[in-house]
C-alpha cells in the first residue's frame, strides 16, 4: 500500500519534487497537494511577462492537469491549509478538510513584504508576488494609472517593466544606491538603469519612503528628503518574507525559515521543506534552482538512497525588465582576486569575469548572457582556466577552440 505523502504548496518547488519522485519512486507514495493559489503551478518568474501582455496565465502553467493525473497525484488547489494536527498527522484547510498523512512536506514559498510606513493600509497600495496580484496590476495598467513601485530589486524591476509596457506611468523608487545590489556590481546596475529607463520607467536611487498620503485611497508618495510623488497606486515589491508560520503553529523549528538539514528534514520526523520557505545551515535561498536542486535530494531521501545537499552557489540567470542579466559567485572580487572587464555601452553589454588563483570564481554578465551556463559550471566545478583565460571573455567557442 503507498504511503500517504502531502506537499503544502503548489508552486515550482512542488512541481518539482512530484516530478523527481516519479522518476525514483514511483508508485511508493499517494500523493496530494493542497494550494492556496486556484491554479495550476505556474512558472512564477514569468508572471511579468503576464503582465507585460507578452505571455497568458495559461502559457506559464509548468504541466498540465493531465500530467499529475497520470503520476496519481491528487491536486487540490484554490484550498488554503490552516493547521497541522501533530496528534492525528492530519492538515487541516480552510474548507474544513481533513488530509492524512504519513510524510509531510512544506513547499509554502514566501510573501511580499509591506513596509511599515503610514499609510500602507490605504486603498490602492499593492504586493507583486502572485497571479492573484498580477491580475489586480492589470486593471490598473489598462487604466493607464500613475504607478509608484518601492523597489529596486527582481521583483520591482519586473513590476515597474510589466506596468510600464502595459500602459501605466511608472516611477521605481529604491533605497540603495544600484538596482539589484545583491546580483549586480556598480558598473553592471549603471548599464542596467539606463535599460530600464529607456523602456520608460522612471528611476530614482537612494530614495526613501518616508509615507504614503490620500484620503482614504493612494494619492501619492513621500520621500524622506521631502519630496512628492503623485500616484494612484503604489507597489511594494521590496523583499520577501519565508511562509512559516503554519510550521511554527506545529511545534517545527522556525528561524527565519522552516530550519531543515542535508536530507531536508526538520527535526521533526518525517517532516520536510525546501524553497522558499526553508531555512538550510543558516540561509534561506529565495531564488527557484536551489529549490529544484533541494528537491533532488528530497526526492532521492525519500525514495530510500543516500542524497544530502551542501547548499547552493547563487546564481542569477534572467530577463530583467526585458535585459538578459547572469550573476553568480564571488561577483564583487574578494581580496587577492582579479577582474577581466569587458563594457560596451553603446551596446548595453557588460562582462566581469573574477579569477582566483587558476579559477573562475565569479562573473557578472549584462545584455549577452549566451555563454552563461558555461561561466556558472566553471564556477562551480573548480576547473582550471590557464588555457582559457586569454580567450574565455569572449565565449565559449573561441576559448575553447583556441
């Protein structure tokens, strides 16, 4: 008889995992997923595409309802899990459903963070994290609204370009001093600020969000150093916040994230989590590879072989805001390190390459990202580049070939 597996979540980590486990363990579990969202798994990194008009809700689904029918999968999404009965190893949902289960993983991703300014209550203040808030973003932008998004980082950069082409009249306002500080050196944020404002969206740096004022409904922001920026609506797309607190309910550990080992585990037996939501050796990864790679070993564990996983080497590989963008490693040059630059801008191309010793250890790459993967496996393998080093600036193909 399969053993009863729940995944709280139906995002791309859960996906995943269900998709890992049918190619190593088949037929072992029953498995049921419960999803507050009241749809399909979808590819959430292309929700500004949905919003930009260049994609549909339908066309970022990750599978088909078929093809969890046909992994015996029972889906119930658009159902929120509230509680966790420890005693009767039961999750409990909002529709008063009780779901067994002999293992229990915890796929519940994070939320946006609402910054705590007066007047982050007022009608018309929004997040951008889910196709829920997509399609609210929506209606703003056909309506051609006057839009302030708080922000610098992924999130309001692809809120800002998905409003902006859609119609609305957008300013981002960010604290730091670049956009995507944590991805991208200051050089490679210049490039990418200069992208972003010729797709129309204004940029303001080193802006801090003192209030929000109207009289019942948005009417605009104020900025620390005292200047006003009219609005209808403001964004706030500054950071996330792990969803843990149905586990914390549960007597689970709770640090930041849910905490978890090598194997996933929480100290909880038979308790698992990874994405978004887990918290492993200190670190909670808010980016979606290393939850396909926590997935992996989950799978592997839970089909009975020796897996553990040592954490991840961060790497960022997308389309920001329509600009093909790749970080990974040691980006900012530690100490002893050197730097290969390559800038054009004219035609909004950037490469550092960070060497240390005889290897790659990190790399920044702004508008050709062809030879991306290549970088990160240099990266992470260790490989020497002796041979490379003259020619590896300039791609693969030559490198190698030379």
């Amino acid at each position: 008889m399969s053993e009863a597996l729940v995944i709280i979540g139906n995002g791309m980590a859960a996906a995943r995992l269900v998709d890992e486990l049918a190619q190593c363990a088949l037929g072992r579990y029953a498995i049921a997923v419960i999803g507050d969202e009241p749809r399909l798994a979808y590819n959430r990194v292309l929700l500004s595409s949905v919003l930009a008009g260049e994609a549909t809700h339908d066309e970022i689904e990750l599978r088909p309802a078929s093809w969890w029918r046909d992994r015996g999968v029972t889906l119930k999404y658009g159902s929120t899990a509230i509680a966790i009965d420890m005693a009767a190893r039961e999750v409990l949902t909002a529709c008063g459903k009780r779901v067994p289960f002999s293992k229990l993983v915890f796929a519940t991703g994070s939320s946006a963070l609402r910054l705590p300014v007066p007047g982050a209550e007022l009608s018309g203040v929004h997040t951008f994290r889910d196709s829920r808030d997509v399609d609210g973003l929506l209606t703003l932008a056909a309506q051609n609204k006057r839009v302030v998004v708080v922000g610098g980082g992924l999130l309001g950069l692809e809120a800002a370009y998905g409003l902006a082409k859609a119609g609305a009249s957008v300013t981002l306002i960010h604290l730091m001093d670049r956009l995507m500080e944590r991805q991208l050196d200051a050089a490679a944020a210049a490039l990418l600020k200069t992208q972003v404002e010729r797709k129309g969206v204004t940029v303001l740096l080193e802006a801090n969000t003192a209030t929000i004022y109207g009289d019942g409904c948005v009417e605009g922001v104020e900025l620390k150093d005292g200047r006003r920026l009219a609005a209808d609506a403001v964004i706030f797309a500054a950071g996330i916040r792990p969803n843990a607190s149905l586990a914390r309910d549960a007597g689970i550990a709770v640090n930041r994230g849910i905490v978890v080992d090598d194997r996933m585990a929480t100290a909880t037996e038979g308790i698992y989590a990874l994405g978004e939501c887990a918290e492993h050796r200190g670190t909670c990864y808010g980016l979606v590879e290393p939850a396909y790679e926590q997935a992996k070993v989950l799978a592997r564990h839970l089909a009975g072989r020796a897996a553990a996983y040592p954490g991840s080497v961060l790497a960022t590989n997308l389309k920001v805001s329509g600009v093909s963008v790749f970080s990974a490693g040691d980006f900012m040059a530690a100490d002893g390190s050197e730097t290969l630059l390559l800038h054009d801008i004219h035609r909004g191309i950037y490469k550092k390459l960070v060497i240390a010793g005889d290897q790659l250890t990190g790399a920044v790459l702004v508008g050709d990202t062809r030879d991306a993967l290549w970088y990160l496996e240099l990266i992470r393998s260790g490989a020497p580049i002796d041979r490379l080093r003259s020619d590896m600036m300039f791609g693969r193909a030559l490198a190698e070939a030379a």
